[in-house]
C-alpha cells in the first residue's frame, strides 16, 4: 500500500500558510508587475462588478491601449476570481489568490505521482526541492494561464489511469479537457498531447484496455468541442458578435502569418529558444533527467534495466512531452517561454525523481529535515511566498534571443 504523502497535521498547516498569505495579499494589495498577470488581474476585478452574462465578455476599456472587445483567449480564467471578489474578497487581489491556490495544488499533485512513481522519500523532496527550481521562483504568484493549464493536465493524468478502472473517471477528464479550452483554447493541444504520451508510456502500468482510455478521451474532446460551440452562441447572444471568429484574428491568424520562412535555420533557433529556457527553468532536475536518462540508457542498457519501471517510464514520459512540445511551437513566429510552461515543469519533477532515485542522499536530507522541522514543506512554502510578496520574483526572468 502507497503511503500517503500529507499527513493529517501537514494538510491543517498547509491550510493555515494559505490563509495567512490570503491575507497578505489583501493586506499587501499585491499587484504583480508582469503585464499579462496585471491584465488578467484587472479584467477579472472588473468583471466582478459586470453582470454574469457579461462575464462572459470582457472588454479592453483602454488596457494596453486598447478598446473593444477583449478576444485575446475566452474569458474562463476571470471566472474563479470575479466570484471570489462577489463573495467580499477584494476584487484587486482576488486572481492572485486564485493564482496561488492553483500553484499549491499544482505541487501537491507533483508529490502525489512522485509518491506512485518514485516512493515516499521522492514524494516529500518534491513537496520541498520543487518550489526551489527557478520556474517557480519565476511564476510565484501569478495570475494568467499557466498553472491553471497545468492544473489541467495533472487532473487529466490521473484520470487516465483511473477511467481503465471506472467510466466515472471520464467526467474528470471531460472537466480537464474542457476547462483548458475554456481558459486558454487552442493550447489545449499540450494538454491533450500531455494526454496522449501519457497513454502511450502508461507510466504506471495501470492495468485495463488503453482503447477504454482512448474512447474516454475522444468524449472528453467531444464535450471540449461541445463547450466551445455553447460559449460561442451565449457570446453572440450577449455581444451581437461570434468570439472564435474574433479570436482567429486576434491570435491564431497572425501566428500562421508569421511562422518562420527561410528553411530549417529559424526552427533551430525556435528550437533553441525553449530547450534554453527548459535548461533554465526547470535547473537543475531537467538538466539531471537528461542526463540520468543518457547515463542510465547507454551505459550498456544494464542500469536502465533495472530502474523501477514506472520511474523509467516516466522518464521516457517527460522527455517526450519535451520534445513533442518543443516541436509543435517551434513553427510559430511567435516565441515565448510560457507557451512550453506545463513540459517545462514535468520536466523538472520527473528529474527530481529520478535524482531521488540515483542519489538516496537527496531524499534522505530531506527527510532528515523534515523530522526537525515540524511541517517543514509548507512553511517553506509560505516563507517564499512572504519573501516574494516582500521582495520580489528573487531570480532573474532571462530572455534567450
């Protein structure tokens, strides 16, 4: 049987750090400095004093310089934290809690599959070792797509797993699947692709037909699609105008105008653009899973042999998330590091596991820790949050050409 990897005591006290940073977030009045998590913050303040329909509808109201409808991505981020703010929450601050909840159980998700890939002592390194990496110093407290997206998929994972056992795991998926198109629509496609390896590698051997998963996965599509249809008719009900129509121009028409020309040189430089920032922002656990994996594999075949299986799997999991990404973005004319943001942090948590597995003295430091210091995981993590909160992102948000 799996040791569970919270405690009774740890989820008490992990509760109360996330109160207490609620609470200094209002205090505070945080307002991030980072232009998109600044947008979505304010989009989602103002709709809170809309109308519900108009939730549905945001508007630019001269942001950025810009005016009429806001059709950047559908409008389902502002959702959480427009209802936070109606329920006395102040409006301002409302989508970075949401933000750091969404981040929180981004980690505890991280730790539940080190459990099941890597053991117990894995499983409580992630709880410490993972909020330390630079991508999480980086992306601390935010409030734009990428934890939600992220969340996304760590739902949808082991949901996979779960639907070979029971259909009912089918309505997990199709509430994965369809809340990434609600929040950021056509990057749903990592998440799918995340999906899709996933069944492939079957990290976790988890027995059961993988044409039962496939079939759930199709429905989770389907009522993905389904969603998509019904936000465009309640949007031209309320605005007069079709959203993904508007969201062609806005976003995808100008990504196909400007994919790059010029042969295979600017998809190597595309390329290099993220596996610099993959080196980066998932350091050094991404670095470390490239190379244990390398070492592991070709040091004749025998040590790769022998590791857990589903730890090697995960491996092969992770570096094919990374590499399928990497190759769907690189195309586009337009770079950015967030794009790549779920791969990147897979990356760094498979890596952690598996450096967990090839040096023991790195979860048993840990646990040493953890022993002397009485929920030693989430008072690191409110410590880093007062030290964001007071100090800034701490790390440098590199731009590689």
């Amino acid at each position: 049987m799996i040791e569970p990897v919270l405690r009774k005591r740890d989820i008490a006290v992990w509760s109360a750090c996330f109160v207490v940073v609620c609470a200094l977030l209002a205090a505070t009045r945080f307002a991030s400095r980072d232009p998109d998590s600044a947008l979505y913050a304010t989009l989602a303040a103002r709709a809170s004093q809309e109308p519900l329909a108009r939730w549905i509808a945001p508007e630019w109201l001269g942001l950025w310089n810009n005016t009429g409808l806001f059709q950047e991505h559908p409008a389902g981020i502002l959702w959480l934290p427009a209802a936070l703010a109606r329920a006395g929450y102040p409006a301002s601050q409302a989508a970075y809690v949401v933000g750091a909840g969404m981040a929180l159980a981004c980690l505890l998700l991280f730790a539940r599959l080190a459990n099941a890939v890597a053991g117990h002592g894995a499983a409580r390194a992630t709880l410490v070792l993972l909020q330390l990496v630079p991508v999480a110093f980086v992306f601390r407290i935010r409030s734009n797509h990428e934890y939600p997206m992220l969340l996304c998929l760590l739902v949808l994972l082991p949901a996979l797993d779960g639907v070979r056992r029971s259909w009912w795991w089918s309505l997990a998926m199709a509430v994965a699947v369809t809340a990434a198109l609600l929040v950021k629509s056509a990057f749903v496609a990592i998440v799918l692709l995340g999906a899709a390896i996933w069944v492939l590698v079957n990290p976790l051997r988890a027995p059961g037909s993988a044409a039962r998963v496939w079939i759930a996965l199709a429905g989770a599509t389907a009522c993905a699609a389904m969603a998509a249809v019904a936000y465009d008719a309640a949007y031209l009900h309320v605005t007069g105008t079709t959203f993904w129509s508007g969201y062609w121009q806005r976003q995808l028409g100008p990504v196909a105008a400007t994919a790059p020309q010029g042969g295979p040189l600017p998809l190597l430089s595309h390329a290099g653009f993220y596996l610099a920032h993959l080196a980066w922002l998932s350091a050094p656990w991404g670095i470390a899973l490239v190379g244990l994996a390398a070492w592991w594999r070709w040091r004749g075949g025998a040590a790769w042999s022998v590791l857990p299986d589903p730890l090697r799997r995960s491996v092969v999991f992770a570096l094919a998330f990374a590499v399928a990404g990497i190759a769907l973005l690189s195309p586009s004319g337009r770079l950015a590091e967030r794009y790549l943001f779920s791969p990147f942090y897979v990356s760094a948590a498979v890596g952690l596991a598996a450096a967990c597995h090839a040096w023991p003295i790195i979860p048993r430091g840990v646990a040493w820790l953890d022993r002397r210091v009485p929920a030693l995981p989430a008072l690191l993590w409110l410590t880093l949050m007062v030290l964001r909160l007071g100090l800034g992102p701490l790390l440098p948000r590199p731009r590689f050409w």
